[in-house]
C-alpha cells in the first residue's frame, strides 16, 4: 500500500481496540492502546497505538490526536525501561509499504535492544507465547505512573 489510501476498518489494530482480537494489553487510556507485539523483534516489544483516530500513518493524524498519543508512547517507553532494564530502547513508526509498514493504522513500535543480542527482523521473528507475553506486560504495566 502506498501512503495514501482509505482506512481499513478490520485492520488487525481496529479489531483489538474494538475488543475484537485478544491482546496482552500494557497500558489503555482514552487516546492510545499498548500492548504486547506477538512478533516481537525483542523482549518487551511493544506497540502504542492510537484509538481516536482513523490515520493510517504519522501523515495523516490529526495534530491534537498526535500530541496525546506522542505523550503516551513517552509514558510506556519509560515504563519498559523501568521493568526490564534494556541497554537502549528503539522506538519506529512506519510509514507506507516501502518504508515497512504492514497494518495500515497510526502505531510506534517500542523495542528494547539489549547489548549483545541481534534484533529479530520486523514482523518475521516467529510468533511469541501469549503467556510469556501476559507476564512481560505485568511487569511494563506495573510501572506505569
């Protein structure tokens, strides 16, 4: 898909906000939802996505929308490095399908990097064990102030 397009209503992002698709679920406020990638590049890999807006890229958003969502990937990045204790955090937003982008909904992707072990690559490092996942968002959500 290319940066312009109609937004997709069954994104696989729309139908978990909708309650639709099961997720281990991190942080939740009005404006975003944060919860755990199921094909996570790292452990903790974690997704902030927007709920108030039918953007499908950081170009189409709405400023205001923008602004509280930006706040909020702060917040869980804090949150990640609190729990786990990562070397560094990589934080990406993609933008079209030439840049990456495979769901077509506004969403930054939180990875921590721990020295000495390689990045899994984006969206192909095998799915993970949604237990592991539950309990890795325990402990990131645990540290949300």
């Amino acid at each position: 898909m290319s940066l312009d397009g109609d937004y997709d209503e069954d994104n696989v992002f729309a139908k978990i906000i909708r309650g639709d698709l099961p997720a281990a679920k991190v942080y939740e406020d009005a404006h975003v939802l944060a919860f755990m990638d199921v094909f996570p590049q790292s452990r903790g890999h974690t997704l902030v996505v927007s709920k108030k807006s039918r953007a499908r890229n950081l170009l189409d958003v709405e400023s205001e929308v923008l602004s509280h969502v930006i706040l909020d990937v702060q917040r869980v990045a804090k949150a990640i490095c609190a729990a786990l204790k990562p070397d560094g955090i990589l934080m990406t937003q993609f933008n079209g399908a030439a840049a990456g982008q495979t769901v077509f909904h506004l969403h930054f992707h939180l990875v921590p990097r721990y020295a000495g072990e390689p990045l899994k690559p984006h969206g192909e490092g095998g799915m993970a064990d949604p237990a592991e996942l539950a309990e890795i968002a325990k402990l990131i959500a645990s540290e949300i102030a």
